[in-house]
C-alpha cells in the first residue's frame, strides 16, 4: 500500500469545494508545463506590439495598433497564468474534482465508486519534464471529468489513487501477514491442549442426531 504524501499547500481555496469533514488527500495544481502553449501564441504578439509601439513613436496609427495588441496579447497570457493558477486536481476518499475557471468557477466532480479503470500515460516530453496524465472510466458512461493531463509527479498519483481504488489488495496483504504471524484463518480458533497420551476424543458431536441408537 503507497503512503498518501500530504496535502500541497498550493490550492487551499479549492479545499472550499470539499464536503463538511471531508479531506483532500491530493491537492494539486497542474505541471508548468502547460503554460508553453500560451505562450509560444501570446509572446510574438507582444513582442510585435512593442516593436510597433518603438517603431514611430509620433505615428498614431501605428502606435495605437501597437498598443492594442501588446494589451491583447498581456490579457491571453494573463487569463492562461490565471487559468492554471485556479485549476486544481483533487481526490479525497469518495469522489475525484478538477476546478477549473477564472471568470467563471466550474467544478467537475467523479465519485470514486463509480470509477471502472484507470489509465496512466506519460509522453516523451512528459518523462523528461516530469509530467504525466490520467483517463478515468466509468461504466461506459461519458463523464465531464474522463481525462486530466499535465500532473506533475503523476507515477506517485496514480499510485495513490490506486490504492483508493483497490484497497482489498491491501486487506488481504495484511491478513497474509496475519496467518504468517501464527494466527489462523478463523481468529477465535485456538487450539486446545489434547489428551496425555494422543489420542483423541470420540464423543458425541453436540446437536449431531444419529439415526443408529447406541447401545449400552
């Protein structure tokens, strides 16, 4: 059985989202890595906004153009700073849920129960930065939260949500160690002392009926 890691301290507003008593065995914000997409769009725009606002600082036209763009380009890398800073993965004991949304708050929510399999995947990319991914299935029904990708250390993740998942592995790992420890399959089964000489007794069976009457 994988020992639960604690809590990351990232992403304490989304614990806001967790039933009264419930706790949130992982708490955790998606992989930097996410953000390479966003960027590589938002960064030529503003860099081209700023080289027109350089360009001819007395030219209006280009100057206001400019201007639009560098801001444009600032809000697409500001709202995906955004997005990825609200965005948490989180599993507790009896469900699965990914909030998501800067403008408008979305919870996607999985009970564990309802889970069938589980599959773990990491990319090339993924394997080098330290990244991987989860696809959830649940009794052949389409559910909002099949898939959740960029997890860093995602090996450790899926370990322990494996462990919710299958957790009569570990039960019967630990009434092996039982039986090897000396006590039997049935606990209230202790063998009692025999007779002297070794043999046994051959007394009546309690509520055992012959149908051959014994005769004295």
């Amino acid at each position: 059985m994988t020992t639960a890691r604690p809590v990351s301290r990232t992403g304490r507003d989304a614990e806001k989202y967790l039933l009264p008593g419930e706790e949130a065995i992982i708490n955790q914000r998606r992989h930097w890595a996410v953000l390479a997409r966003p960027a590589v769009r938002g960064v030529p725009f503003l860099a081209l906004g700023l080289w027109l606002l350089v360009l001819a600082p007395d030219n209006r036209v280009t100057s206001l153009l400019g201007l639009l763009v560098g801001l444009g380009a600032l809000a697409y890398l500001g709202l995906a700073v955004g997005e990825w800073w609200v965005r948490h993965f989180l599993v507790t004991k009896r469900r699965v849920l990914m909030t998501s949304g800067v403008v408008v708050r979305t919870v996607a929510v999985m009970p564990l129960r309802r889970i069938t399999d589980l599959t773990y995947s990491e990319s090339l990319v993924g394997q080098l930065l330290g990244y991987g991914g989860f696809r959830f299935e649940s009794a052949g029904q389409d559910q909002a939260l099949s898939s959740v990708s960029y997890l860093p250390d995602a090996k450790t993740l899926y370990d322990q949500i494996s462990g919710l998942l299958f957790p009569s592995d570990a039960a019967g790992a630990r009434r092996g160690s039982e039986e090897e420890d000396g006590g039997g399959p049935f606990p209230g089964a202790a063998p009692g002392p025999g007779p002297a000489d070794g043999r046994h007794g051959t007394g009546p069976i309690p509520g055992f009926r012959s149908r051959y009457p014994r005769t004295h």
